[in-house]
C-alpha cells in the first residue's frame, strides 16, 4: 500500500517497501537513484498537503531542519513537492525506534539508557542553539542505530507545523491551543497552550529516559483527555520506584528533567550532558583490543577442551585395538602442535595489548567487566515475564524432544535384527529415525544447557581461567619484556576513557558555549568525512 500520488516521484526514487505509518503519514524506504544510496522517505498525508499554509510552514520548517548536521540527528536530504505530494528524503537509519527496541527486549539497562539520554541530549542542544524546539520528543522519533548503538533524533519541527492551521489533530498527536505532541511525552506548557522553549523538549526527553528505563509510560490514561489532564496536574512518579536497583544519579537525572515548573528542570541540553558525564554514569568503555583478546582467548579455550577430548578419544580407542605406540604418538603430536601453534599465536597478541598500553591488571579488569555486562544482561533478561515465559515454553518443547527421541530409539532398537553374536542389521529407514534421534537428543541437550538466565560452561571456564592465577600468569609472561613508556601509557588511557564535553566556564556566552558544540560536531564528523 502506497500513498496517493507517490509514483509521481519514481524518476527520483525507487520504493522498496513500506517501513511504518501513523498520523503523520507513511514513511517508505526507497533508494535514492541519483545519488544511489538507500533513503527513508516521508509523505505529508493528503489532507495536510493540500493546505496551503500548513505545506508552505511545513516546507519551510523542513528546509530549516535539512540545514541541520549533527551525528545525532537524522539528516534531511531533499523536499518533493510536485502534483500536491509533499513529502521529504531523510537518511535511513539501519536500526530501530526507541520504542521498537523496548517492546522487543524490554527495559534497556543502565549503560543503554545513558547512552541514549547523552546522545539525544546532544542533539537538542544543537536544534536548541539554532531556535529550533523539537515539541514531539517520543520513543518513535529516536532511532537507535543497530551496529553502533548511536540514538538519533528525527521528525524536528514537523509536529508544531500540523499544529499550526488544521483543528483536527492527527492520530496519536493531539491538538491544545496551537501544539499538536503525543499526549504521553508531552509537557505541561506544551499541553496548557502556553508558550514553550527548550526545556519543554527536556521534560518530553525525561518521559522518553523514564519509558526506557522501566518499559512502560510515566503518565497514562484511558483517553487523551485524561492523559492531559494528568500532564497538567499530576506529579511523575519518582523513576526509582518504577525500577530498583538504578544508580542514584541517573534517576536524580530523569526525575528533574520531569518537574512541572521549567525553572526546576535543567537550564538546557548541555546542562543536562554535562550533569551525566561529570556523574561518570556509563560505565568505562572495555576498549577494542581488550574485547578482541577476550575473544581470541575464549576460542583458545574451546580448542583447548576440543583437542583434550580427542586426544582421549584416541588413547581410549587406542587401547581397546592394541595399537603401536608410534600409531598413538602422531596424532598426539599433531594435536599438541596445533595447541602450542594456536597458544603462541594468542600469546603474541596479549603481548600487542600491552604494548599498545594496556597492563596486565588493567586486561584483567577489562575482563571482568565484560562479565559484569553479560551478567547485566541476564539480569535485564530475568525481570521480563514474556522472556521468561518463552524460556519455560522452549524447556517444555525440549523435553518433549528427548522423550520423543528415546521412543524412537526404542522403537528402533526393537526392529533390529540379529545376524550373529553383538552384530545387528536393520533397514535403512529404521538407520535413518535412529540417527534423527540422536540428533533431536543433541539439540534439546544444547537447548537446555544454553540457558539465557545464567552463564554458560564456557563463560565459567572463561572466569575461572583468565581472571585466576592461570590468566595472571598468562599475561605476565606477555608483558615480560615491554617497556611501558609514557606515550603508549597516554595512548591507552585515552583509548580507555569516554570523551568528556569541556565544562563551561561560569557565565560562558551563549555564542561562545554554541561554537564550542559546533566545534565538538566538527570533531566528531571529520573521521566520517575521511572515510568516505
């Protein structure tokens, strides 16, 4: 299903499917031919566009958001305007909503969240810089890319240009005074009709931190009326007794971004940034090369058991056939050199790490935090009830797997045919369920021990290895040797440690703190750009 019209724009861009609709129109995406790159286009429903003073507003407020570049925000490339479409090219976010993202996993933990609160606070203090307020702060209108984990905003300006001529408000949006917002992660000047700035973003943006947090709305109602109602005169319920266990400034964070009165939120966005980094929040980023050691010497663990099993395998095998000792030595001699081949070859590169900066200890620490945020995510994982639920499904099934496999097993056992002492044939088909039940026994065995709400054999081994003496010992002897000079400490630190925003200095100009957010964009843009 497409929009009326919408082939008018077929000697630009190519649809490829519908990507969403609301009340705001559908969202395509499509494939720019031109410029030959994949794009989300946004069509202005029909009874919006043929107003003439909301398309020119909404052109114009358009225009304003394309001039836009910023990281966290998704950009606008092109306005169509042709045959009575309206409609606007934006970049396509390989990713999925805020609000996807929680109906799909539930609650995002702490990192996540402060991630999400720093990366839209900084787009707002871009869009705040240049006079622009968002209004329609939502779940929906923040992207969360799939392969970085970045939250961009989108949809700047489009809600107030609705707002500013058409009495019946869309689906989902609501119309009070001469703003149209969604009524759940709207703030209450916005509601009353009063005249709004920044800070009301920021109140809409501390519903947003509040949703994701604890995965369901801090206001809601059974209609939009009461919804309203509730925005004007009932207090957000502190975040911390919605969700336990949260650190106490971040919910500090959330529960001023959600007063009533403007004055008691944070000044503004970069107020707000600011206020997350100097609490040191996230927890420090595991850097690269620590993350792919981890890696390299988890799978050096898994050869380790794989090669310790067929080496007995093979002596077992090697007894019960009484074969040569020379017979026996090859193979053994084979699997230790591959063992000492696989074991030198991760040794060099515990040795890169540290000489890339890293010590032993800080390796060991890096370690164990990447088990803290496994362990994290089994914890995230056990406090939702559908995952849960769908656990006790998944045993039940792989139960039911293993008592049908030992009846075929059975059963096939029973149609064996004896044709001399501990010999048995049978025909093919019965061959044939055997080894389907032995399969089926080996996947419902992989399905219960790979259990999501605890750490698995090789996570264990992992701990008990690499964070004892073993991995100590380990590490050691690949820093013997490395002369930690000054640079390569200073190197790793800084691979280490989060970026962290310059602090105003008091009374630091308006012009002076928004150059500074430019210069911090540029800095950011400029690998991009490089890589291109």
């Amino acid at each position: 299903m497409t929009a009326p019209g919408l082939d008018t724009l077929a000697d630009r861009y190519d649809i490829v499917r519908e990507l969403g609709r609301g009340g705001m129109g559908a969202v395509y995406l499509a494939r720019d031919r031109a410029l030959d790159r994949p794009v989300a286009l946004k069509v202005l429903p029909a009874e919006y566009a043929g107003r003439r003073d909301l398309r020119e507003r909404f052109l114009r407020e358009t225009h304003t958001a394309a001039s836009f570049s910023h990281p966290n925000i998704v950009p606008v490339y092109a306005v169509e305007e042709r045959d009575g479409l309206v409609a606007f090219a934006m970049g396509f976010v390989e990713g999925e909503s805020l609000a996807q993202r929680v109906r799909r996993s539930g609650p995002l933990p702490v990192r996540e969240a402060v991630r999400l609160l720093t990366d839209v606070g900084y787009a707002l203090a871009y869009a705040h810089g240049r006079g622009v307020v968002h209004r329609d702060v939502k779940p929906d209108n923040v992207m969360i890319e799939r392969a970085t984990g970045r939250a961009l905003l989108m949809d700047f300006g489009i809600s107030r240009t609705v707002a500013a001529g058409d009495p019946a408000a869309a689906p989902g949006l609501t119309r009070v005074g001469e703003v149209v917002g969604t009524p759940e992660f709207m703030s209450p000047e916005q509601a009353s009709g009063d005249a709004v700035d920044g800070r009301s973003d920021l109140y809409a943006l501390g519903l947003v931190a509040f949703f994701a947090v604890t995965g369901e709305p801090a206001i809601a109602g059974d209609s939009t009326r009461q919804v309203i109602v509730r925005q004007l005169t009932q207090d957000v319920p502190p975040v911390a007794s919605r969700r336990a266990g949260l650190p106490p400034a971040l919910a500090a964070a959330i529960d001023r971004l959600t007063r009533k009165a403007p004055e008691a939120r944070y000044p503004s966005a970069e107020a707000l940034v600011e206020a997350l980094e100097s609490a040191q929040l996230a927890a420090p980023e595991v850097p690269l090369p620590v993350r792919l050691l981890a890696q390299d010497l988890g799978q050096l663990g898994i050869l380790a058991v794989f090669i310790g099993f067929v080496a007995f395998l093979l002596q077992r095998s090697a007894s019960a056939r009484g074969m040569a000792d020379v017979d026996v030595a090859l193979p053994a001699v084979f699997l230790v050199a591959v063992l000492w081949g696989r074991l030198a070859t991760s040794l060099a590169g515990a040795r890169r790490v540290v000489e890339a900066g890293f010590a032993p200890p800080e390796i060991v620490t890096g370690f164990r935090r990447l088990l803290d945020e496994a362990e994290a995510d089994r914890a995230r994982l056990r406090a939702l009830p559908a995952v849960r639920a769908r656990r006790r499904r998944a045993v039940r099934a792989y139960l039911a797997m293993l008592a049908l496999a030992a009846l075929m097993i059975a059963w096939g056992l029973s149609l064996r045919v004896e044709v001399g002492p501990r010999r048995y044939t049978a025909p093919t088909p019965v061959v044939v369920m055997i080894f389907c039940a032995v399969t089926m026994i080996g996947l419902a065995a992989i399905g219960l021990l790979r259990n999501p709400f605890r750490p698995g054999l090789p996570e264990r081994a992992f701990r008990a290895f690499w964070l004892g003496a073993p991995g100590r010992a380990f590490l050691g002897l690949a820093a013997r040797g490395v002369r930690r000079d000054a640079a390569a400490t200073v190197a790793g630190v800084a691979a280490a440690a989060p970026t962290r925003p310059v602090q105003p200095a008091p009374g630091e100009p308006v012009s002076d703190r928004l150059a500074r957010l430019e210069a911090r964009v540029d800095a950011l843009e400029r690998p991009h750009d490089r890589g291109r």
